[in-house]
C-alpha cells in the first residue's frame, strides 16, 4: 500500500506515481479502450501495474470493466470534460475504488450527473489536479495534459492527453472537434502510433492538418452500436482509412486492447481477434 503522505509528492517537472501492486513488470503499455456503449472509457497501465483511467463511460458498468481487468486501485483519474457519455461512471469510480488524484478541464456543467460528481469529489481526499500543461510519470510511461483553449462548448475543451512510453506515443483527446484540434496544433503535437478518434469519429473531428501532424499507426473509435448521432461519420471513416494501418471500433470490435513496448511496435487485441506490427 503506498503511504499516504506519498500522495503529496508533487514535483516541479510532474507529478510521479508508482505502484508495489504489481508482481513482475511486463515490457509494455497497455492501453485497453473499454466498449462502454456510446461514451469513452480508456485505461492505461504502465509496465510498473500503475493505472490511469481517462473517463468513465455512461454509467456504472465501468466498474465490471475494472474488476474483469484485475483493477483496484486508480492512481489518476481524467474526465476529458463533463458530458454524461465521458462522466457517467466516474462518481461510482469513486466510490467504490481507491482514487489518488483528478483532473478535468475545470469548466462547470449545469447537469446533476456533473453536480453529483463534484459533491463526491469535494467531500474525498482525492487530490484535484488542473488541467494545465503538465506531465505525469504513471512509473515509467508518462502523461502529458494538453490544457484546452478555455473557451467554446464542453467539446472543444476537452483535456488532451499524449502516452509516451519511449518510442510508443498515443493520443487521447475526448470530444475536441475542428477548432480545438487545431488550438493543439498550434501549440505541438507530435506523430503517434495510436490515435483514439475525437468525438467518436464525428465528421467535425478530423481535419486533413490534424491526420498530417499526428499520422497515426492505429486508430480506434469509441461509440455505441446504433448509435443515434450516427458515429462514426463514414466521411470521417475514409480519412482514417487513409492514414492508419488499422481502424479499429467498439460497435464492431468490441474492446480495444493496444500493447505498445519501448521501441515503438504494438500488438492489437479485439474481441474479434489480434494483429502485431514490428
């Protein structure tokens, strides 16, 4: 169990988590996109056993996801912003499992499912975190928080989060549509080897300059089967397609696992079966 004073430890350069859950290292990231239906829900866990979960899915069923994952304790939690389908789940995230620390992108919401959320967080000694452009060591993988622009809808404020395990980067940026992609591109961003699609392959989410700056390897879309927003876009589909190596969807392949290693190959596993690149 880590102490609790080492909850506090906040470095200049980060902030630096570790784990004594894990019984062996393995040589890789994992990076499993939960099908949480319509929503996102993402874990990342580094070779050290330490775990950051990137929002929470509609509802309560992320807990089932944890569980079957062998996932008890969250050392950062991150709301990329507060709409339902991205915080849905995160208060019974709360409640039910040990969670160190919190960000989001520090925009208030007028819904219960946001007021409910914030009152469980309030009354924790979950550490809160802002969503500034800062890194996180999760043991030896670390998370950079790409702030939002700070104006706009819940959308175009989402906290961008870049992975980086030496030569393995991936890019999770919730639902940022045109403007906001274009805000990160202003400020760096680099090519990745996995993209998670903004705002569950909508048509508005992708940009010819974003596919050219990041050029990603896989990309893989979170959204419902049947969905009625209609994601993803078919458009947005053939930008991808045009890009990636692999396209991958929880509607079609149910949960996305992506094991990535220090020198920048990755093995994909669905539930409709495995692909690796070296």
């Amino acid at each position: 169990m880590v102490s609790l004073a080492f909850r506090a430890i906040l470095f200049a350069a980060g902030i630096f988590l570790s784990s004594a859950a894990a019984a062996q290292t393995p040589n890789h990231v994992e990076i499993i996109f939960l099908d949480v239906g319509q929503g996102d829900a993402a874990v990342i866990r580094s070779p050290e056993g330490t775990v950051a979960l990137i929002d929470a899915g509609p509802n309560e069923g992320i807990l089932q996801h944890l569980e079957r994952h062998g996932i008890e304790v969250v050392d950062v939690a991150i709301a990329s912003h507060a709409h339902a389908d991205h915080i849905g789940g995160m208060e019974a995230v709360f409640r039910a499992l040990p969670v160190r620390y919190y960000s989001d992108n520090g925009i208030p919401h007028t819904t219960e499912t946001y007021r409910s959320l914030m009152g469980v967080l309030e009354a924790s000694d979950i550490t809160y975190l802002e969503a500034r452009d800062r890194r996180i060591s999760l043991g030896s993988v670390e998370l950079r928080l790409l702030p939002p622009p700070g104006h706009g809808d819940q959308n175009e404020n989402s906290v961008g989060v870049l992975v980086s395990y030496g030569a393995f980067r991936a890019l999770l940026t919730g639902d940022s549509e045109a403007v906001e992609l274009q805000h990160f591109l202003n400020r760096g961003v680099p090519d990745v080897t996995l993209l998670k699609a903004p705002h569950h392959g909508s048509r508005d989410a992708v940009t010819p300059e974003w596919l050219s700056a990041v050029r990603p390897e896989v990309v893989v879309i979170s959204c419902g089967a049947d969905n009625q927003y209609g994601h993803p876009d078919r458009w947005a589909l053939r930008y991808y397609s045009n890009v990636a190596e692999r396209v991958l969807r929880t509607d079609l392949d149910g949960e996305v696992m992506v094991l990535g290693a220090r020198d920048g190959t990755y093995s994909v596993q669905t539930n409709s079966g495995t692909g690796t690149r070296r």
